[in-house]
C-alpha cells in the first residue's frame, strides 16, 4: 500500500509541475505578444529619425566631426537568464572571430545580459556591463544606460547582430 501512496504522491506532484509550466509558458506568450507591439512601434520610430537625419545630413554635411576611428565600442546583447541555448556562446565566439586580440586594448565591449558577461568574465576583454531586460517593461531603462554609454565614451561604435 505504501507504493501506491508512493505514486499518487508523485503524481500530484507531476500534475503541480505541469500546472507550472503552463503558467510559464502562458507568461511567455504574454511577453511576446507585448514584444511584438514594442517592436513595431520602434521600428517606425527608427526609420523616422534614419529619415530626418538623411535629410539634415543631405543639406548639412559640414556639421559631421573629422574623426580618426582608433578605437572601437562593441556592443553585444546576450540574454539575460540563459534561455536561448547556446546563443551567449556562439556571441562570445562570433566577437573573438571578428575582434581578434590585439597588442593594444583597442577595443571596449558593451555587454548586455547577465549570463553573456559571466562568460565574457572569464576572457580579458575591456567590459562595460549593463544589466539585461527580463520583461518588455525593463526595455527603456536598458536603453537609457545604453545611451548615456554611448554618449560619454568617445569612440567609434560597432553593432553585432548574430542571428541563427
């Protein structure tokens, strides 16, 4: 008989799990669906300001600085729990075949994404760490920061976008 209660408790405690992961993944769809509305919106934003800044550029060329491109910024944009299997990896590997080291620190990398910098910890790059967004709501924050980086270093950007 003890077997039997055995059983039954290992049921319930299945069915409990399986409750979980439907919360989980009815939280997950939620998300997406906020992430879709995000994107959208700024996505015509983007190509508002691309608009306007051709436009000014287009009749205002002199105002562009002469700059010397001697360092670089690289911003890397992991994710912040894990979830996505190897992603974080093949970034760290996609920057290292695309940056390789050199003698001098050159080169600056904006990680964002919590398990992206625990990798990026273990090699000697030059890391500039900025926490990840675990929900649609954290977006503008991690923008801000991205920002205010981008504004008080003075060197050249780099956008990396890996996609599988």
């Amino acid at each position: 008989m003890s077997r039997r209660h055995e059983q039954i408790a290992h049921r319930r405690q299945l069915s409990e799990i399986r409750n979980i992961m439907n919360s989980m993944k009815t939280l997950a769809i939620m998300e997406s669906h906020k992430l879709e509305r995000y994107i959208e919106t700024q996505t015509a934003l983007i190509a508002s300001i691309e608009n306007i800044a051709s436009d000014f550029l287009h009749f205002n060329s002199h105002v562009l600085p002469e700059t010397e491109p001697t360092l670089k910024l690289i911003l890397l944009i992991g994710s912040e729990r894990g979830f996505c299997g190897g992603f974080n990896e093949e970034l760290l590997t996609k920057s290292d075949q695309l940056f390789p080291d050199t003698i001098e620190s050159d080169k600056t990398f904006i990680i964002v994404g919590n398990k992206l910098h625990s990798l990026f910890n273990k090699t000697n790059h030059n890391i500039i760490y900025v926490d990840g967004a675990g929900v649609v709501e954290e977006i503008p924050s991690v923008m801000n920061s991205l920002s205010e980086i981008f504004t008080s270093q003075k060197k050249i950007c780099i956008f990396i976008c890996i996609a599988s």
